[in-house]
C-alpha cells in the first residue's frame, strides 16, 4: 500500500507541474516517467517470475525516492530553463564551424575503432558478436561514451543554419551505436535527450505566427510517428536478439514468464529491461549481505572509476557491487541504478541521490538566468539521465565527469546568442 501511495503522489505532483505550471521539462517527468511508471508496471505483478513477498527496506526505499522527488519538485517549481527569445538567434563560432567534420569523424572513426579492439570487427552487432557492456576500450571510451555531446553539437548547427546535412550527421551519431553494436539503450538515451534539446529551443506556442503553428504541429506528428516506429523496431529487435539473431524459436515473454494482457505482450522487452529491475533490487536487498563501505564508490562511479581510476590503481573491480547479484533471470538481470546506492550506504542510500539533484539544480539555476547555451545542453544532459535510473546507474556514470566537462568546453566555444533586429 505504500509503494501504491507514493506512484500515486508522485503522478499527482507531475500532473500539476507539467498541466499547471507548464513546467514541461522539469525533472519530475523524467521521474515520473522512467522511474515510477516501470515501478507501477512492476506492482501489476505480470510475470510468473516475480517475488511477491514484501520487504519493509525495499518500501522504505521506494517512499524515500518519493519524498525527496516531491520536495525537490516543489522547491523548484518556477525553475525552468531560459528560452531563446524572438529576437535572438544561435550562431556558430568560428571553432564550431572548424570543428564539426573533425568532431563527427572523431566519434564515428573511434567508434568503429573500438569496436574492432573489443570484437575484431568493425560491426560486432551485425555479426552476431556482442560486445556491449562488455569491452570500453581505455581513454577512447571517453568519446565513445559522449554521444551527446555530438548529438547536441550537430542539433544545434542546424538550429543555427537550418542546413539538413547537419541532421543527417546527427542521424549517423544516433545510430551507430544500435547498427554496429546493438546497443540499444545508447540509442534510446540519445533519443530521449534529443526530444529534450527539440523541446526546450523550441518556440513557445504564443510566440509562433500561424503558419509556424501549423509547421510545428506537423513536425511534431512527423516526430511522434518516428519514435512510435523506433520502439516497435526496438522491441522486434531486442525479441529477434534473444533468439540469438533468428537461430532458436524463443519470444522475450518466454523468457520473462509474461503473464499480463495477451494483447500487451509486445511489451515485454520493456518490461523485463524496466519493471523486472525493481524485481532484481528487492530480490538482491532481501538475499544479499551486503557491508556497506558509506565511500559512494559505486554510487559516484564517475569520480571514483572514471577520473581517479582506482580499478586501474588498486585493483578495485569496476562492476563489484553487481558481483554475485540475484536476478530474475537472464533476459531481466540489472537491479536498477539505486542498488549502487543501496550497496554503498545502506539505509542511506538516499546521500547520492540528493546530490544528483543539487548537481541538476546548479545546471538548471544557470540555465533559466542566461543565454549561455553550455549550461542549456548540460540541463538537458543530465536531467534525462533521471529516466533511467530504474535501468542502471546513469546519474553517475563512470565517463560523466569528463563528458561534462567535453560538453561545456565545446558547446561554449562552438556557439553563442546574438540579438537580431
């Protein structure tokens, strides 16, 4: 019942701040959306394989999440990024027109790059090798781990040109990694942060003459059909990848003993890869002994591993807190990003999702006073990642630092905002 009133009062916050204050990008959505829906999936209880039993630490958990989203939410409700006003314009520097080739080649060459380091082939994925979440090749992964930074760069040459040939490298750079690779989730990621980039420098509907409403309107329906068609193709692909790319006769609500709606069995990909993750975090709270070390060594993954490298230095393993972790199966096996929390600090775990939200805060405070576009793009970096926390721990992965750091100096140097007549 107390998981059941925290989805309920979390949805009730979101619907205020996004119909009532038209906060649209406010990261309760993101909370929302990525977090407590998969968790009101995961309470419908459609799999056999779920454990039913409650458990006080993994309720405690969930209500603790709750608390601090709404508090945050209503400590921040006037808080949004600044828009581009009418009379301003995106321009490119002189650097960022120097860049862009060099940029869009570098990540796209290191890619492929790395993908022959780790496999022997420049298209693992197209021949049936997976190396996702299994190889990052040293310092390359840097750039091959910042895919919005080349996303966000490429997006906004075309806001500044309108020139098509940007998008199409843009398209490229969302791509690669689902076609070479299979990693979908890379790809589910940059999308959503696109979609978060395309709303925010968007014009403000009562700002558009007619004609530009119309225009939106329809781009905004070409946009929905495309994403529409992009997860029905990710969800075909992820099933025909469990069958071992078509070799055995074998569907991902076998695997994930789908027991909900006969016509709803196309999601089951999402929800072996969303709800059951909260399956694998009770399960792993109620079994596992854990001593935890209060260092935030998984929790801060990206200051630890990423910058001071102490798997490198001391032997530490990148990966210890999902060592001998219980999980629901094979196809549903990630305990979603708050076990690293849960690992670290226990009862606490709490530590590091505060401060991920005053990290969102500094973003957000600097973008809603100013036109510095680095401060914009960092927002919508990072307020996303929020979504999918009920996946893995993305709030602080181990290449965040430095991309952040990637992002800000490049955006910055490649871009400004001018006043037009």
């Amino acid at each position: 019942m107390t998981i059941t009133l925290s989805i309920i009062s979390v949805y009730l916050t979101w619907i205020y701040v996004f119909f009532k204050k038209k906060n649209y990008l406010h990261v309760i959505t993101f909370i929302t959306w990525g977090i407590f829906f998969p968790l009101a999936l995961y309470q419908l209880n459609w799999s056999n394989l779920i454990e039913t039993a409650n458990n006080g630490v993994f309720s405690y958990l969930i209500v603790t999440i709750a608390i601090i989203s709404i508090v945050f939410t209503f400590s921040t409700l006037d808080l949004r990024p600044k828009k581009i006003s009418l009379n301003e314009k995106i321009r490119i520097t002189r650097f960022g027109k120097n860049s862009f080739l060099f940029l869009n080649l570098l990540f796209v060459s290191l890619y492929l790059l790395e993908n022959y380091m780790g496999s022997g082939s420049l298209i693992p994925g197209l021949v049936g090798i997976d190396i996702h979440n299994k190889y990052s090749a040293p310092l390359i992964s840097y750039i091959t781990n910042s895919s919005f930074l080349f996303v966000s760069f490429d997006y906004l040459c075309y806001k500044a040109t309108k020139r098509k040939y940007y998008l199409l490298w843009m398209i490229l750079i969302i791509s690669i990694p689902v076609i070479t690779r299979s990693s979908r989730m890379v790809m589910v990621i940059s999308i959503v942060q696109l979609l978060c980039l395309y709303a925010l420098f968007e014009k403000e509907k009562r700002q558009m003459i007619k004609k530009e409403k119309k225009q939106s309107r329809r781009r905004n329906l070409a946009i929905a059909v495309v994403i529409i068609a992009t997860a029905i193709f990710l969800m075909a692909f992820t099933n025909y990848r469990m069958s071992h790319y078509g070799i055995y006769d074998i569907t991902y609500q076998q695997i994930t003993g789908w027991s909900g709606p006969s016509w709803l069995t196309w999601m089951a990909p999402f929800y072996g890869y969303f709800a059951l993750s909260f399956n694998n975090l009770k399960i792993n709270i109620m079994r596992r002994h854990i001593t935890h070390n209060y260092l935030g060594i998984y929790s801060f993954a990206s200051f630890y591993f990423g910058l001071l490298q102490i798997d490198n230095i001391f032997g530490i393993p990148g990966s210890g807190q999902t060592k001998g972790n219980y999980i629901t199966n094979g196809a549903a096996n990630v305990p979603t990003g708050f076990w690293d929390f849960y690992y670290d600090y226990g009862v606490f775990f709490f530590i590091p999702f505060i401060i991920a939200l005053l990290i969102l805060l500094y973003f957000l405070k600097r973008a809603s006073k100013n036109n510095r576009l680095q401060f914009k793009v960092l927002y919508c970096w990072y307020v996303t990642y929020f979504a999918f926390m009920s996946f893995q721990n993305t709030l602080f992965m181990s290449t965040s630092l430095i991309g952040a750091f990637l992002i800000y100096f490049v955006i910055k140097r490649s871009f400004t905002v001018i006043k037009i007549d």
